[in-house]
C-alpha cells in the first residue's frame, strides 16, 4: 500500500521503507537556464518543498497526496534530472 504525503512523512519511510537517494538534482525552468538544488540535509516531505520554494519553484502535496505537484511560477515547462550520475531525481 502506498503512503499518503504529508509534510511530516520521512524520506526514510518512502518506497515501502527503502527510502530514497539524497543527493542534487538539475532543475531546467522556462528561461532554459538548468541549476542545481541539493535535496541532501532533507529529511522530510517540507524539508523538500522548503529546498524547491528557496529554489524559486511552487511547489505542494498532489490533493491526492501521492507525491508533489512542482511548477515552474513563469508558467513554462519544467524538467527535473539527476544531477551527473546521481539518483535522486
């Protein structure tokens, strides 16, 4: 069964308890230009939201509560990747 997102779930208990690959990830937003954010020190789902808002993106809990809506404010297409040969993404 799959966990409900809250702002308080815990990375660790992501993927049936497998957690997740902390580590960078490469953002490209409308103006083309990618960045890096660095989604290492989160240990929960607001802990990522907090990293991505800083980052300049919106970002909130899918109403569904499976995982994260994350748009680009400018209102263009968003691609977010690993960062070299990370697999945090």
């Amino acid at each position: 069964m799959a966990l409900d997102l809250e702002p308080d779930t815990q990375l660790t208990d992501l993927s049936l308890g497998q957690g997740w690959s902390s580590g960078v990830i490469t953002i490209t937003a409308a103006r083309g230009e990618p960045f890096e954010v660095d989604l290492s020190g989160a240990d929960t789902i607001e802990d990522i939201i907090v990293l991505l808002q800083e980052a300049g993106l919106e970002v909130e809990i899918k109403s569904d509560f499976t995982g994260l809506k994350i748009a680009d404010p400018d209102g263009g297409p968003l691609v977010i990747a690993e960062f070299e040969s990370g697999s945090t993404a």
